[in-house]
C-alpha cells in the first residue's frame, strides 16, 4: 500500500497548483503495532519536505511583487538573488531572496523587514530559550533533536546564547496590567544561594519572592544580587501584573535580614514587613529538638528537663498568639532552670546535649530581640485565612531556583548568565512566556476562566 502526500496551493484569484512532497509505503493490513501510522523519522522527514515547499512558495510570491523605493517612490526592478539559510522548528531551509534596485536613484532594497543577523525563526529561539529554563541546555538541545526535524541551532551554546537573548527582552519588558484592581496582595521575599564561577566568589546570593493575591493570582520573580536586574523594579513590575491599584492592601513577609526589608521599600512597600513565622518555627524545632536530647543523670534534671521541654512549648503557643511579653517570662524560665546542667554548658563541653540547649537558647533570644518590632499575633491571621509566613517561597527557591541550578548540577554561574536565566525561568512558570509548557501558575493578566482553560 502506497500513499502520497500532496501540498494544494491556492491563490487569491482561486487558482490551485499542486506538488508532491513525499511517498511512503506500508504493507497491507496491521501484523504489527509497529506498523501503525507513521514513524518519527518519516513525521520529521514529512514535516521538514512540507517546510521547504512552503518556504520556496512564500519566496516565489515575495519575488512576484516588486517593491518601491521609499526615497523617491520609483519602481524597482530585481538586481539578483541572494540564498539565505535560516533555521526553523521542522528544518533548516534555504530561501532564495531577490535584492531589487531603484530604476531612478539606483538605491538597493531588500524588499524584506527581517534584521540582517536574524538567522533563525522567533518560533525556534523562543521554543530553545523555554527548554532551556527548565532543564539543563544539552538536554534540551538533546530533546529538540529528538522530537523535531533540526539539523540546524542544535549545539548547547547556541540554546545558551538563545536563553541570555531571550532573558535580556524580558527586563526590558513592560509590566502587564490586569483589568480587575486586586483588593489584597501578599508579597514574600526571601534568599537562597547558587555556585558562582566568578573570580574570588564562590556563591552568588538570588533574591527569590512571590506576589498572591486574594483570589489566587500568583506570580514568581527573582533575581541575582549585583547583577542588571533591579529587583525593586522586578517586584513594582509583579505587582502591577497582578493587579496593584491606589487603594490595594499590602502586605510584605521577610526574614528578618535588614536588606530585604530595605527592597521592599524601594518597590514602593510602605507598610512595615512582618517577621514570617516559617523561620520563628524552624528556630523553636531545633530548640526544641535539643530539648529533647538533653542526658539526665539525676531526678533533679530529670524534672529540669521535663519542665524544659513543657516551656519550650509554652514559648512555642506564646510567639503563635503574638504575645511578645510573655515570651521573654518563658525564655527567663528556661534560663533560671539550666542551673540544675550547670558545668554542662561551658566551653570544655560545648558538644554536650546542654551546651547544645544553651547555645540554641541564646540563639534564639538573640533572633527575637532583634526581631521584636516585627512579630505579630499569626494565630489570629490564620484564622482569618491570611498567610503567615514565606514558606512558600521557600519552596519557590526549590523549584525555581535549585532544581535546575543546585541540585544533582555539576556547574557553576557567571552572575549575568544566572540572572538572565532565572528572568526566563520565571516568566516560563508564571505562563508569561512561550506556550504554557512548563507553566507551573495561572496567569495572572489572564482573564479566562480557569474551567475554559481546562476545557
């Protein structure tokens, strides 16, 4: 059994020509699923003959329709042609372009508006730049090979030059603005860390954070510090995304470091940036878990350690229901009850469950004291369903920023090369770049319905 595909062209006056771009052949009846419609090699094979037919129509018409010359608006005549390669999804074609002269001035016109160093379709980089920010750029080099018929743009370097393109025209991007004003906005900021090739550093610090809003509109930023990206700038541009109006409630959650607090001011965040509580918790855990730990070799540390570990859980419910003040009675208690491990905690025996529970303790007290303008009552904001704290950028500095950068990657970052991909990273799972492949969130100036979307 024989097929042929055939491409029909149809002109504007109704006139139709045909061509056959390929055969193919298959046996008779199904013997096996491998016979079953057809092959990748034939798909991408078809898939690129179907190009380059197309391509050679589009520039047999382009020839057709001689131009003007924008000085003198005298007709031009074709001068010669010039071939031009140029990389597409499904191939690498060679267009055959004509260069036209002026019969009055003698200008040349190419009678194209392409950039003369465009060598590729926006398509193809937009696709390699989107890959390339979800998984590592021989991989997805390795993928578009596999999957569509390029024999051109498929070297690691070139997906790497694509993505630092593509990250450098979104800074420079103007912020989407939604129709409908948001009533509350949650913005969350926060740090991680990435390898750094630089010369003298061995890490490069990344500002990560989120912007939420009420009703579940959600967008992602982030950006490494000293490079190009302002992140004031970065967080302002989010903000109008999701929908920031004059009369927008903000509310800002940080971990105490003074330079975040200081960011959110330059974005325009007037309001004081409350302490989240992920990072309190995480500091009463390990107090707790030291607590737990400490040897009793008495009955008089025993009953010690128990009320410990029972004031460490007072302390836990008094910093939950923002009762500052009391906090400072159980951090006094815990310390006026170490005296029954006295000798434990000194530096001799730094290593010892009690020195341990006498350096956390101080630790944390050291951590309230200078976080005790922004500690608030989270008991009562969760219970009204408002967010509490940035753990949920801490899981966006796990996706965003180490599965693809830290973990299991054996690489180190320019600071240019992080930033940039990190911009496209973003603007991928927050839907605001190429298709919705990989796209972790709604988007937020997107008006359809979520039920269309899934439809």
């Amino acid at each position: 059994m024989a097929w042929i595909v055939r491409l029909v062209k149809t002109d504007a006056e109704g006139e139709t020509r045909c061509s056959d771009v390929m055969a193919f052949e298959r046996p008779n009846g199904l013997h096996t699923l491998a016979e079953l419609g057809l092959t990748l090699a034939e798909a991408k094979q078809l898939l690129a003959a179907v190009q380059q037919q197309i391509v050679a129509e589009q520039a047999a018409d382009h020839t057709a329709h001689v131009p003007t010359c924008p000085d003198c608006g005298s007709f031009c005549r074709v001068k010669d042609y010039r071939p031009r390669a140029v990389a597409t999804l499904f191939g690498r074609v060679m267009v055959r372009l004509p260069r036209f002269r002026c019969v009055a001035c003698c200008k040349i016109e190419r009678g194209i508006r392409w950039p003369a160093h465009c060598r590729s379709t926006p398509e193809l980089d937009q696709l390699q730049a989107h890959l390339s920010a979800l998984m590592t750029y021989r991989t997805a080099a390795d993928l578009l090979v596999q999957m569509f018929p390029i024999d051109a743009s498929k070297d690691p370097e070139t997906l790497r030059r694509r993505v630092l393109k593509a990250g450098a025209a979104l800074e420079a991007q103007a912020a989407a603005t939604t129709a409908a004003p948001a009533a509350t906005i949650s913005v969350t900021l926060d740090g991680t860390f990435v390898r750094s090739c630089e010369p003298g550093e061995r890490h490069l610090e990344v500002r990560v954070g989120n912007v939420e809003t009420s009703t579940g509109a959600r967008q992602v930023f982030a950006a490494v510090v000293g490079a190009d990206t302002d992140i004031a700038a970065l967080i302002h541009r989010n903000l109008t995304s999701v929908g920031r109006a004059a009369d927008t409630t903000l509310t800002a959650f940080t971990d105490g470091c003074p330079g975040l607090r200081n960011i959110l001011a330059d974005a325009g965040i007037t309001t004081a940036p409350m302490l989240d509580w992920f990072h309190i918790a995480m500091r009463l855990n390990h107090l707790k878990q030291v607590a737990d730990a400490i040897s009793a070799t008495n009955p008089g540390q025993e009953k010690a350690k128990a009320a410990i570990v029972n004031e460490v859980e007072r302390l836990r419910w008094r910093l939950w229901n923002g009762k500052v003040t009391n906090a400072r009675i159980s951090i006094d208690r815990i310390h006026a009850m170490m005296r029954h491990f006295r000798g434990e905690h000194d530096r001799k025996s730094r290593g010892a469950s009690a020195g341990k529970l006498w350096a956390a303790l101080h630790a944390l007290d050291k951590y309230l004291i200078g976080q005790n303008e922004w500690l608030v009552n989270y008991a009562g904001r969760y219970r009204a369903g408002l967010r509490v704290g940035t753990s949920i950028t801490e899981g966006t500095a796990n996706f965003l920023v180490n599965r693809r950068m830290n973990k299991q990657q054996q690489m180190r970052w320019s600071r240019r090369g992080a930033d940039l991909l990190l911009q496209v990273r973003c603007a991928a799972y927050n839907g605001a770049f190429g298709s919705v492949f990989g796209q972790r969130f709604h988007p937020a100036n997107d008006t359809a319905p979520l039920a269309a979307n899934a439809a």
